[in-house]
C-alpha cells in the first residue's frame, strides 16, 4: 500500500499499519499477546510500524454492549489494513452467553464479521511439521512423506446462510435449512482456489456431492470453466464422502481442496486433527480486496483458559499469513515462519504437543504460552 509508505533514512521503506485486535474470549487474549509480541519483533526488525486497535468481541462484547460484535466495531474493522482474531465463545452448558437468543450469541459475531467484511475465502493450511510426526494420529507409513495441503473453503454461502425457519404444523415441528448458491459466489471462491494453486503444487481437488445436490452439480460446472482459465492446474473432482476417508488414507495426494462452505468446515476439522494439534493451524478469511480476518483455526478452549499454557502457534502463523496476504510482506512471513520451525526443532513444545511417549522426554521441553511467543520472537 503505496500511502502506507515514507523513506526512512538509513532503512529504506518504512510501511505503517493499523491492525485492529478482536482478542475475544476463553485463551483469546493470552495467545494475541503472544502474536503482537512477535508482530512488534517483525516490525522493528525491518523498520516498519504497526498501530493496533484493541475491540472487544463474542462474549466480552456481549457482556459490555449486549451483541457479539457492534456496527462500530465494524466501521473500525473496515478502515484497518487487517483484522486479527483470537477465539470467541464460551462452554455452552455452563455461560450466560448461551441463554439468551442465537442472534445474540458469540458466534453470531463470527457469521456478523464475514458478512459484513464480505470474507468470502476462508485458507486453512494442514502441514505436518516433520518435528511433529509423532503427533499425527495417523501410522507412520501412511505420513512418513509429510503433507501439505490448503483447504480453500466458500464463507459466506451455503447452508449457513440460507434461509431457515422451524414451524409447527398439526402438531408436528419441522425445521428447514437451504442450501444456495449462485454462479457468482462459486466462481469468486474457485478463483481464490486456483490462484492459491498457481503458488503450490498446481493442483484443485474439487469437493461436492454432485451425485445428490442440484447446488454441487452447479458448483462442478462452474469449477470447471474456471478451470479453463488456469491450464497449468490439475483438476480433479471428489464426492466430499469419499474426501472424509482419503484425507485419512493418503493425505498427501492434497494440494488444494477447493469445496463449500459446510463440507469446508468439517474437512477443515478433520485436516488440521491430522496435523497433530488444533494450536498448530492458522486461517486466513479474505475478501476481494488485500483486507482479511487472521485467526487460529481453533476455538476458546475454555478448559484451559487461564491457565497459561494454550498453545500460541496457530495465532503466530496467522499472523505470518497476514504479514503475506495482506500487507505483503513475504520476507518477514518468512521469518516468523521459519522461527517456528527452529523453536520446535529445538525441542520447545506446549502440553499439547510433548510427546506421549515419556522415555523421549528428556529432549523436550515443556514451555508455557508466554514462554512459547517470546522464544519465536527472540530466534526472529
Ligand atoms: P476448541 O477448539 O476451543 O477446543 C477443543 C480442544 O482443543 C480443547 O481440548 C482445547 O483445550 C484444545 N485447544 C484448542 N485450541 C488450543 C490451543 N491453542 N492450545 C492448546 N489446546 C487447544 O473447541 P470447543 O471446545 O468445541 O469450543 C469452545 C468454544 O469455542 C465454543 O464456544 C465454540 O463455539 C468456540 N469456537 C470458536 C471458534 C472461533 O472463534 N473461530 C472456532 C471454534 C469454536
């Protein structure tokens, strides 16, 4: 962004940024300070500026203005280069957040934030760090090459968002959900996914389920004249049933899944189980424009909450992803990237992470939240 520039002697470009915080609840709030430890690092490394812009969303806006997420806090979102995100929400059995109408509840303000923001593109990596084998549930000869994979998932489409009603007739309750999409929303997101694809492995694994659903025979035909626009791309269709039981059986043959946004939630799920720890995945939601939503895939983990040993990772790589995508910096994605890398060679890992296996212990150390940010700050 040119307006964000200035030349700063000795040190060449000098970018600003506003990032707003939406640090959220549960072990939101522990693992963005962790990220905004190493994004300050990033920052006065190369000599840029990052102003942040702290707003409180999911249950600790509920409790203050009585939504998940205010239009004010919208507008703010709107005018910052990027949003970062912690985790929203609560236990459902136990928090008052739950007891008052769905469209009040912490969620609400996820669905609230991509509509408003038009976060039609939602990347989720699933890498297995070679570090972390050992934390795949998988058998060895099954990950012993890696995996690495993209899930491109449609956003604001889709059952999620389609009309839905519960009615009660002669006695009988029926609830209705819908399933729509247009050509314009599949084209947009298969766009993303094949562009995503042109920076990898060049391959699009299309998921629907065409042989029931009128919305994925549509899906498949617009997915492949896209197609035609990236000749480079291999392209290849699955039934999202048979995606579920391949992802287990060969993840490797993934390089971009390209799928809706239902079957995307739960794929998502599945690939970043695989991957060893939900505090391993970062997520990108992006719009049309350079402006996206960075958050860990997982959610509040209100049982360890306070606790101080959530594992920041997820937090700290979504973070790269919006150093990438957002405000175009691929040399410091980089560096953030590949100061995880060093601090899980070195043995440093979070409860979630140690190995089970307790005679391989003594390699490994048990680090807390804090502890986790500040030795990837210090290795940048
Ligand atoms: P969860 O992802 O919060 O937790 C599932 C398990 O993973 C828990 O055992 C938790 O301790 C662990 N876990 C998650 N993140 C971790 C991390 N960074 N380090 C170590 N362990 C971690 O899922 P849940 O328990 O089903 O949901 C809790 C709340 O989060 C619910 O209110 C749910 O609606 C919400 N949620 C929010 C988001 C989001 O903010 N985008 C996503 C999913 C769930």
């Amino acid at each position: 962004k040119l307006e964000n520039c200035r030349m700063r002697k000795g040190w060449g470009i000098e970018m600003t940024f506003n990032i707003v915080c939406m640090s959220g609840d549960g072990i939101g709030p522990e693992i963005i300070a962790e990220a905004k430890r190493v994004l300050n690092k990033v920052a006065e490394k190369y000599g840029h500026s990052i102003t942040y812009k702290d707003i409180l969303m999911g249950g600790a806006s509920i409790d203050v203005y009585g939504e998940p997420l205010t239009d004010e806090a919208i507008e703010i979102a709107k005018t910052s280069d990027a949003v970062l995100l912690g985790s929203i929400g609560g236990n459902a059995a136990i928090s008052p957040w739950y007891r008052i109408s769905p469209e009040l509840r912490p969620e609400a303000g996820l669905l609230k934030l991509r509509k408003s923001l038009n976060l039609f593109a939602n990347l989720r990596p699933a890498y297995l760090y070679e570090e972390l084998q050992e934390a795949c549930p998988l058998r060895e000869n099954v990950i012993s090459d890696g995996f690495d994979m993209v899930i491109v998932r449609e956003l604001t489409g889709g059952l999620y968002f389609g009309e839905r009603s519960t009615n009660e007739m002669n006695g009988m309750i029926t609830a209705t959900d819908t399933l729509s999409y247009s050509e314009k929303e599949i084209r947009r997101i298969a766009v993303k996914g094949f562009e995503t694809a042109m920076k990898r492995k060049k391959k699009v694994t299309s998921v629907d389920k065409v042989n029931v659903l009128d919305s994925s025979r549509l899906w498949r035909k617009v997915v492949e004249e896209v197609a035609m626009d990236y000749p480079e791309v291999t392209l290849e269709h699955m039934i999202v049933d048979n995606c579920a039981m391949q992802l287990i059986k060969n993840p490797k043959q993934f390089d971009v899944i390209l799928t809706e946004n239902m079957f995307g939630d739960i794929l998502s799920d599945e690939a970043s189980m695989i991957t060893g720890s939900i505090g391993m995945l970062p997520s990108a939601s992006l719009n049309d424009t350079k402006f996206g939503v960075y958050e860990p895939s997982g959610g509040s983990a209100p049982d360890i909450a306070g606790k101080g040993i959530a594992n920041p990772i997820a937090t700290i790589l979504s973070a790269a992803m919006m150093l990438r995508y957002s405000l175009g910096l691929e040399k410091e994605a980089e560096a953030v990237e590949a100061a995880v890398k060093q601090i899980l060679k070195e043995g440093y890992r979070t409860v979630d992470i140690m190995p089970q296996d307790k005679s391989r212990c003594s390699f490994f150390k048990q680090v807390g939240t804090k502890d986790m940010g500040r030795l990837i700050t210090e290795y940048i």
